[in-house]
C-alpha cells in the first residue's frame, strides 16, 4: 500500500506522511485546539493537496484539500489541520466512486501509534451506491474498527424515505449507517393505498438504526 500525493505549492518539509485513515468533529472543538495548543507557526503548508492512497496500482481513496498545515511538537506527535476543509473520495473494489465525504474544516492528529481523524462544519456523507445522504457537524473516524461516527445531529435521507436523531455509527464507506437516537422519520411508499405517499414512523426500518 503506497500514498502518492500531488500538489500546486508547498511550503516547509518536502514530503507528507500520510496514514490509510479517515474521519470527522464538532466545531466548536476544533477551534478550542486551535487557540490551546497550536500556537507557532506551522512546519509544512501545502497548497491544493491531491492525496491519493493504492492498493496493487488500483486507487482506494483521495483526499482533495486547497491548503494543509503541518505542526509537529516532536517527532512522534504531530498535526494537520485544514481551514478550508477537504473532501475524500472512497472507491469500491470495482473502481467505482462509493462514498464521498466533505467538511469545512478537518484535523488529523498523529501522537506515537495513536492517530485520528476528524471532519468539523457542514460535514456531509454520500454512498452513492445505496443513494444514501448523511448531514452532521461533526465526524470522526475510527482507524482501527473500520468505523466512522459522530454523537451530533444527523440528517439522513435515502430511497427509502428520511430519519433524523443524535449519534451515527457505520463502517468507514457509509455502507450501513445506524441513527443511535432517531425521532420523527418519515418512510416512502411506492404503492401507497390512502395515496399520501407517507408512513410517519418511529419505528421505520430503512436506513438501520441501533434497536
């Protein structure tokens, strides 16, 4: 597995280091570590970052960022913030573009073995294969559970009709999203008999939810 990274301009260490990682916060953390904890100025900027990781020449993933900061305390723990956001795109095992995932800003953070990542503002997650579309603040990904999750507001739309609630889980392709506090959802019928078009349903099974 190899990451090869394209970019318009970069300032400070040659090379980015990159982990097969993805995630996402809330926003208000983000600023917090801002104003705590990263206050000199950053060792590495890139500019239109193009970050692609392979696995046997086949693209799995990119990160599409238009700047990167690098700050690093030592050389164990380290962080890459983007201001302006990023965008990943996640591939499936035929090539095809599976899940995109954006944010106004988003943190990584490396401290020894432990790594995170973290997406803040706007986030918004779409499988286009199952045509499922999740809105939160804040997202974070688990690297070693494979997972992706969030204990903000959700807004979660697919064929099947509209769920919101607090807390999200799923695998780290958005392929089976489960609302952990859902309420006032509404499902879509297709051949409704009272010609509404509508069930509302606190029990709506469409996208799963914990039970």
């Amino acid at each position: 597995m190899r990451f090869k990274i394209h970019y318009g301009k970069i300032s400070g260490m040659v090379a980015v280091l990159w982990a097969a990682t993805i995630a996402v916060s809330c926003s208000n953390k983000l600023r917090s570590i801002d104003a705590d904890k990263i206050s000199e100025a950053p060792s590495q900027v890139v500019l239109d970052m193009d970050a692609a990781q392979t696995e046997n020449g086949v693209v799995q993933m990119r990160l599409v960022a238009r700047r990167m900061e690098r700050y690093e305390e030592d050389k164990d723990v380290s962080r890459e913030v983007f201001p302006e956001g990023f965008k990943v795109l996640a591939y499936n095992e035929e090539g095809l573009l599976e899940t995109q995932i954006v944010s106004d800003e988003a943190l990584h953070t490396v401290d020894g073995e432990k790594e995170q990542w973290s997406a803040y503002g706007n986030v918004v997650i779409n499988n286009y294969l199952n045509g499922q579309k999740m809105e939160t603040d804040t997202l974070y990904w688990d690297r070693e559970k494979k997972m992706i999750y969030t204990d903000c507001y959700v807004r979660l739309s697919s064929p099947d009709g509209f769920m919101q609630g607090y807390g999200m889980e799923s695998d780290e392709r958005a392929r089976d999203a489960q609302l952990l506090r859902p309420f006032d959802g509404y499902g879509i019928i297709s051949d409704d008999s009272t010609g509404s078009g509508y069930v509302d349903t606190v029990n709506f099974i469409g996208p799963n939810y914990r039970r």
